[in-house]
C-alpha cells in the first residue's frame, strides 16, 4: 500500500485517493488525477529507485491499473490469510 501511494504522490496529480475494500483479499487502490499509466521496470544495481512496482507485482495476487473519468486507479489484490478472513 505505500509503495502505491509514495508512487502517487511522487509521479500523479492531487488529488489522491486511497481505497481498501477487504473481502476474500484485500484490495488497495491508489487514485490520482494523472493519465500516466506506471510501467514495470527492472531497476539497475546503481538505481536509487524503480523497484516498488516490481516489488508490489511480486507479493500482489494480481495488480494492474485502469482510467478513469478524472485521472487513473493502480490497485493491488494481497492475499489473506484463512485466520484473517
């Protein structure tokens, strides 16, 4: 969920909205008013950033973004364990 919302608030565009919805998974969602769709990239050894997308892709069930009316939503599925559900 940070790496989500640092992501937000560095690339995006005010304002930002976080959404949780808690099911079978949870659900984190980042909105912001940017077109800019991320992108997943590798970062090099000498990179001080980059990695928090690969990072999220790895611990994530599924993540992905789509458009909105006003900008886009990056959102992230995290599995629960059967004692947290």
């Amino acid at each position: 969920m940070s790496e989500l919302i640092t992501n937000a608030i560095r690339y995006g565009s005010p304002p930002i909205h976080l959404r949780l919805n808690r099911d079978t998974a949870l659900i984190c969602e980042v909105s912001d008013a940017s077109s800019t769709a991320p992108h997943l990239r590798r970062a090099r050894l000498s990179d001080e950033g980059g990695r928090g997308l690969l990072i999220v892709a790895q611990l994530a069930q599924r993540w992905g973004s789509r458009h909105t009316r006003t900008g886009k939503t990056i959102w992230a599925e995290l599995p629960l364990t059967p004692a947290q559900h």
